[in-house]
C-alpha cells in the first residue's frame, strides 16, 4: 500500500519556521535561487517539501542548513517554530577581533585593513 507523503509549500514552511519575516520575501529568496533542497538549487516557490528534506540557504552572514522534521500548521511563537526543524548548520566557535576604540584615536589604515581582512576572514 503507498501511502502519500504529506508537504508543503517551500516559500509557506520557510515562513511558518520564522526564517524569513514575511512569506513574500521567503517567496522572492526561492525565485532567485537562493535555497537549496536537498543540495538542489529551487526556483519555484510552490516546490513541496515533506518531513525529511534538508534545505540550505543563506541568513546573514551564515550559511544555514536545516533538516524538516514536521510541518507546522500554522505561523506560531519561535518556540513552537524551532520544532520544525533541526540545525545542521556547524557552530563556529570564532570569535572576531575587533579593533577597540577606547581611549583612543581614530584607527589608522593598518588598524583598519586589519579589521577588513578579520571580517572577510569569517566568510571563508
């Protein structure tokens, strides 16, 4: 007997989860082909996802990669949010150096490239 897997649409569950701050803007992330299900890149916000799927996708200056593990039925509090998924995303356990400018002048441009390179370090 085959039994249909239950889904969702993608742009609707990346919503519900609180990735993004409206549907609209999850919805225009999945059209450029910003997320990834399972390491293949979307570009239709109407792609179902089902319990199961892993998605990647950028969040700030991270790169997050999720598992789904349910499909909420509605947009509720973050707590209830941060059950539909699981964080395969790697904690990095850097912490950037900044340039302090306590008790002192503006930074010259060594101090600043310096913070540049620590910056652009973190992306890489």
């Amino acid at each position: 007997m085959n039994t249909a897997r239950a889904t969702m649409r993608l742009d609707k569950w990346l919503w519900f989860a609180r990735f993004f701050k409206t549907r609209s803007l999850a919805s225009r992330m999945v059209e450029d082909g910003a997320i990834r299900l399972n390491a293949n890149r979307v570009s239709k916000p109407a792609t179902s996802v089902g319990v199961g799927d892993v998605l990647t996708f950028a969040q700030g200056r991270a790169v997050r990669v999720v598992r789904i593990v349910a499909l909420p039925t509605g947009r509720g509090p973050s707590s209830e949010a941060q059950q539909a998924y699981a964080d395969l995303s790697e904690v990095k356990d850097t912490v950037l150096e900044t340039v302090s400018g306590e008790g002192q002048k503006r930074p010259d441009k060594r101090a600043r490239r310096q913070a540049i390179s620590l910056r652009q370090g973190v992306l890489e």
